[in-house]
C-alpha cells in the first residue's frame, strides 16, 4: 500500500511541504478499515485460482503484491489445487481437452506450463491423463 501511494502521489506531483507523508495516510486507512490485506489477498487469490493458477503461484503473486510471507502462504493454502490445475487444462485446452492427439513434445510442454502455473506434479499428472475430469 506504501509503494502504491508513494507512487500515485508522485505521479500527480506532491504539491505539499516536505515529503508525502505516505506512512501517516496508511495507518489512517488501516485505522479506518479501508485498508485490510486479508481481503484483498482473499480476493485476489480468488481471481487468480478462477483463471487455474495453483497455491504456490496464488502465495508468490500475493508476496510480490506486498502481503506477509505467512499470510500469503496462509491465503495460497485454501487454494483448491485440482479444481484450478482442472480450469488451467481445460482453458489451454491441455490433457483431456487436447482434441489433437498425443505427442510427447506437446505433452512435455503442458506439464511444464502447468508447474509453472503453481501446480504440484502429482496434480498436473493426473489432471492431464484425465483421472475423473467432468466435461
């Protein structure tokens, strides 16, 4: 929330004496319940697990986003990891939803884009051989 203030106060030209006080806004905002990191990691982690991302890519996205390691990784937790690697498949038509047939090349590739994703590798390898995919 500091970097963001810090950078739209300077963005707009900070007419005022001194430095912004950025800090002294933050803790107002908190102080008010405008500010609350549980909900926007909540949110955020929400978005992010609809568009197939896995726990461990919801945690890192939330780290970089400013939030506590703990929180992020407490928020990353509650991730449903076989519903997201299932959303990533079916969106990049990979696995089961591949019409074009196997090709190991292919194959190998999937399974990497979808590590990258966050995802574990017994959840990618399932996924991907169709083990209790719905259409």
């Amino acid at each position: 929330m500091q970097r963001y203030l810090g950078r739209k106060l300077w963005e707009r030209g900070w007419g005022g004496d001194g430095a912004a006080p950025v800090e002294a806004l933050v803790a107002q905002f908190v102080a008010q319940g405008y500010v609350d990191d549980r909900s926007f990691g909540e949110a955020r982690a929400r978005g992010l697990a609809g568009k197939g991302f896995g726990a461990r890519r919801v945690g890192q996205d939330l780290q970089a986003a400013g939030l506590a390691r703990e929180l992020a990784s407490e928020i990353g937790a509650t991730v449903d990891g076989r519903a997201a690697a299932e959303r990533f498949a079916q969106r990049r038509r990979f696995g089961p939803w591949d019409r074009s047939g196997y090709d190991p090349d292919r194959h190998r590739k999937q399974v990497a884009a979808m590590l990258r994703a966050g995802h574990d590798f017994a959840t990618v390898r399932a996924v991907l051989r169709g083990d209790a995919v719905e259409d």
